[in-house]
C-alpha cells in the first residue's frame, strides 16, 4: 500500500491495517472532544458518496489514492478544494 521510500513504518500501519485506522481515528475525536480548540473534519464526505459502494475510492481513470495512503496529482487539488469547503463550514 505506501510504497513510498520514505513511508513511516506508522503510516504504512494504519493504511494496511483497519484495526489500527480505527482505533487511531478514536483517539483523534477523544482529543477532539476534549479539547475545544479541536475539531475533527472527516474527507468520507468526498467518496463516501455511494450506497453500493461505500467508499468508492476510483477517481477518472484511477484511483484517488493509489498507494491507499496519499492522494494522486489529479485528486489532490479537488480534495483540497473539498477539505477547505468543509473547514470552512466546521468554523
């Protein structure tokens, strides 16, 4: 999944093992609820879209992120676009 050469071994954990995303994603709202300078903006919105299929992670011909982890030169600027839409609406 994150062949990347300078993947973290961390990274590369969390892509390939659900069990571990999870339980890192749960941390990640625990501290959010904690803290109220926190606040935890979910990208699932953006692919997350279909009944069928999830999380239909294909994008044009591909994939959105075709290592599982980083997003490709084509996704990135519409992610980016979408992460900032919901910031912006989170504020």
């Amino acid at each position: 999944m994150c062949h990347a050469p300078g993947c973290h071994w961390f990274l590369r954990q969390l892509v390939e093992r659900h069990d571990l995303a999870e339980h890192w994603n749960a941390m990640l709202r625990d501290a959010a609820k904690a803290d109220p300078r926190l606040q935890v903006v979910s990208i699932d919105s953006v692919f997350c879209k279909d009944t069928k299929v999830p999380c239909d992670d294909s994008f044009g011909d591909g994939l959105a992120r075709p290592d599982g982890a980083h997003f490709s030169a084509t996704a990135a600027p519409v992610v980016a676009r979408a992460l900032l839409d919901l910031v912006a609406r989170t504020r």
